[in-house]
C-alpha cells in the first residue's frame, strides 16, 4: 500500500488516470467507448494495484494494473461476437495472430505464443496461449477481423 497521503501519488507510481489509459489502449477501446467506469485501489499476491473495470457496447472489461509501474498483472474480457459480425473483414493468418498477442506482451516474441485454429460452435477462431514473465495468457482471436475478443491474463506464482 502507498505511503502516499490519500489522493496522492507516491514517486515513481502511477497515477489512477495513468493506469485507466493502459487499461483502454491494451484493450484498444477509445476513452470515449468507455462508461460504467470504476477504478480502486487494492492488491494482487502483495502487489498494490489498480483494479479498473469498464464496460462498452461491445464487451465487458476488468484490469488489474500495478502502481509501481504500470504493468498490467490481470485482465479479463470479453468481446461480443455479434459486433464483430459488423465490422469489416480484415483476415488475419495465424502467424499474424500471434504477432497481434505479442504486441499486447511487451518483450515477448511471436514465436512463444501458443497457437491454433478451432471451430466447435461452427464460429473459426484462434485461440492460444502465452506464458511470459511470470504471467498465463489466453485469447481467442477473430481470424475475419483480426480483433482479440477474449482475453485473460493472470500473474503465476
């Protein structure tokens, strides 16, 4: 917990507006796109963090970013299939996949991403994982618009 007084930013943390504006770029949502929005302190395996969620038209969002640094240790979302059924296409192939979670990872690489081609409910996805610096990562991936519209990331001990 900060020794900051309350409202206050300790040096070197981020701020809570800092934090909200890794969460929507990580996301790829537009500040504006996002309401709903709420933004706490707490803590994560004795990391303080900001515990931020927001919901949009299109999917429901909840991030966990560390004051320290402004490291995303935790995030959830998911986005609605339907809206992706209304967007353009813009094909994606599996190595392009995996350069997309790799840019959400700084410092990983595409080739330790986990991927593959699934299509159970009669929907073609990518799903997969990456395991880096500590953290699990999963998503499924539009392969018709390249957009990640699930995403979960958990730190691991």
């Amino acid at each position: 917990v900060s020794s900051a007084p309350e409202g206050e930013v300790a040096a070197g943390e981020i701020s809570r507006e800092e934090a909200l504006a890794i969460a929507l770029a990580n996301a790829g949502v537009p500040e504006g796109d996002a309401y709903n929005i709420k933004n706490e302190t707490d803590s994560d395996n004795g990391i303080p963090i900001y515990d931020i969620e927001f919901e949009t038209d299109y999917g429901d969002y909840d991030f966990e970013v560390a004051m320290a640094d402004g490291r995303i240790v935790g995030a959830d979302y998911e986005v609605d299939e339907e809206w992706l059924d209304t967007l353009g296409d813009s094909p994606v192939s599996l190595e392009e996949a995996a350069l997309l979670v790799q840019s959400k990872v700084p410092g990983s690489h595409a080739e330790d991403v986990e991927i593959w081609e699934e299509s159970g409910d009669g929907r073609s996805r990518y799903e997969g994982e990456l395991f880096f610096d500590g953290m699990k990562f999963e998503f499924e991936i539009d392969p018709q618009t390249g957009i990640i519209f699930d995403w979960n990331a958990d730190l691991r001990d």
